[in-house]
C-alpha cells in the first residue's frame, strides 16, 4: 500500500484565494481525519469521518473551512477564503477506528498563505 | 479541559545512550496510548502503542512504559542513534472510541 497520499505537498497562495488540499486514505480505513499543525499549537484535530459521514467538526476553526468525503478513498479540505494566518502544515491521517487503532498519517501540505 | 501533556520540550542525548521521553496525561477514561516519530518535513510516523491494561511493551529498541497510578506515559529508546533524532508526540483517545488527542511534543537531539 502506498500509504496515505496527500495532494499538494506546498501550496502557496494570496489572501483570499480559495485552497483545496487533497486526501487519498489507505483502503480498507473507514476512519479519515484532518489535522492542522503549527507552533503555536501543535496538532490540533480539525474534522474526522467515519464511513465518509463528518462525525465531529467543532475543530473546524471557522466557516471559510470546509470538508468533504465522496467517497472512502477521497477527501478534501476547502479554506476559501484563505488568510495569511491558515499558514500551517495539514495533515491528513487514517485508521481502522477513531480511538482503538493507531492512525497512519500522510506527508501533510504546507500552506502558505501570503 | 484534560489533555496530553509532556515535561520535557527538550532533550539531548549522547550517541549510544538510552532516552527516556516522558508523558503526562489527565484524562483517566483513556484507555489506548501511542507514541509517534516526527522526523522533519514529514508527517508523525507510529511507533509502539500501548492499552490500558498493559503496562509495559516492546518494540525494536523501544519500551513503552504506562503507570495507570499517577497517569504517565514514557517511552524509552535503548542504544540511541542518530537517526533517532525527531519530535515525538504521545497520543491518548481521550475516552473510549473517540479521536487521538496528541501532545506538544518533545524533541529529541541525538549527539554523535
């Protein structure tokens, strides 16, 4: 398997544009999760689904974030509009169970929002 | 709120020496326990995971330790090389089937 697979690995963009970041899930995982990592706060847990249903979105930070799963083996997340303060790596990570299995994570997308 | 916390941001170590990277965790419900490798410009690679109902096991080079008494979690890497050298992270699922809650991280510098 070749792991979970995320798209693009840097993006650099203006305020304001929209950013779509990509995720590919190991097959077989029925639990997706997207993270956002910085500095300031580490590994903080924006949405996670569970057989493509969004279960718990509060880390979402606000509206202009967005995210989808059409299907078990695609997902994304949408920040539109972007602000320079989105800047951050985002990981995107699967499992077999959203708290009794270890998550396997991607190589993450660095944002830059300028 | 409980979360997962660590004492040590830092840590260096000699080359050949054992490391002991240490947890602290508040949430008495959780009941599975991960540690991660974060190596530079990569995404948190698992390493050992442990349940409640242990208290010890062991991987290649790697013990992870859990005291259910006092809500600590460490995991120790023996003979510690330079490609040891990351941030580790220590993960709870905070109580039952619910998402892993991770730490700050602590880094390590392995010294040749």
């Amino acid at each position: 398997d070749a792991g979970v697979i995320q798209s693009p690995r840097h993006e650099v963009t203006e305020m304001g544009q929209e950013v779509t970041l990509r995720c590919k899930p190991i097959s077989g995982h029925n639990s997706l999760f997207w993270y956002r990592q910085t500095m300031m706060r580490g590994l903080e847990l924006l949405i996670y689904f569970n057989n493509n249903v969004p279960i718990d979105d509060s880390g979402m930070p606000e509206d202009r974030f967005s995210a989808k799963m059409p299907n078990a083996s695609f997902s994304t997340l949408k920040i539109q509009p972007s602000e320079p303060r989105d800047s951050a790596v985002y990981f995107c990570a699967s499992s077999s169970s959203p708290g009794q299995e270890g998550y396997t994570f991607g190589s993450g997308t660095r944002l830059t929002v300028v | 709120g409980e979360s997962v916390g660590l004492h040590l941001p830092t840590l260096s170590v000699q080359e050949g020496d054992n490391s002991i990277i240490n947890c602290a965790y508040s949430n008495s419900a959780s009941d599975y326990f991960i540690w991660y490798k974060q190596e530079s410009g990569k995404g948190p690679q698992f390493i050992i995971d442990i349940r409640s109902n242990m208290d010890k096991r062991q991987g290649q080079r790697v013990t992870v330790l859990l005291n259910k008494t006092v809500k600590h979690l460490s995991l120790q890497i023996a003979a510690t090389q330079p490609g040891d050298s990351a941030v580790y992270f220590c993960a709870e699922n905070g109580q039952g089937n619910t998402p892993l809650v991770f730490g700050k991280g602590t880094r390590l510098s392995v010294i040749a």
